[in-house]
C-alpha cells in the first residue's frame, strides 16, 4: 500500500468523522431550540390559564399580502422617470438578428 493510498483513506475517514459530528452538533442544537421553544409556550400557556386569559396557539403566520407589496413597492421605485409605475410593454417592433460567425465567448 503506497503512502498515497493510505493518507487518503485516513483523511476519508476523518473528514466522515468530521461530517458525521458536525451533523450531530446540528440535529443537538436543533432539538435543544425547539424542546426550549416548548417549554417556554408550555409556560406561557400556564401563565395564562393562572391569569384567566384564553391560551394562544403557537403559530406562526406568513403574510403574504405583505411581500406582495414589498415587491410592487421595490418595482415602482425602480420604474422609469417618464412611464407610470406597473406600466407594461404591450407592443413590441420585432426584427430578425444575424448570427454572428464566431461563437458566444468571440473566437
């Protein structure tokens, strides 16, 4: 077995190591955060059955009427001095090109 070899089948089996306790430290810290975020809801939800107040779901929501409008605003602020905003192209002259004899990147 020629030193090569063997130096790239130890680094294989490091580098997997590596991998294997990266992605161990990620599905910890992932499992930590969400038994940390039922915790705290369990005692929110507490909290609010001791005080009387109706208990919350824990959801979260997703407006999407809300990125709609941050788009249509970011494409008016962009749109042309002269046309309105949202303004669109409806008609268009078309012509043919001429291929060119050399290739895209000019050889």
């Amino acid at each position: 077995m020629s030193f090569e070899r063997l130096f790239f089948s130890v680094f294989g089996f490091f580098l997997r190591l590596g991998l294997l306790v990266v992605g161990l430290m990620v599905m910890v810290f992932v499992l930590a955060l969400s038994l940390f975020m039922l915790v705290a809801w369990g005692l929110y939800a507490l909290i609010a059955r001791l005080l009387g107040r109706p208990v919350q779901p824990l959801a979260f929501t997703i407006l999407r009427q809300a990125q709609a409008q941050f788009f249509r605003r970011a494409n008016a602020q962009s749109a042309p001095s002269g046309a309105p905003a949202g303004a669109e192209v409806i008609d268009v002259n078309s012509r043919e090109v001429d291929s060119a004899t050399t290739d895209r990147l000019g050889r």
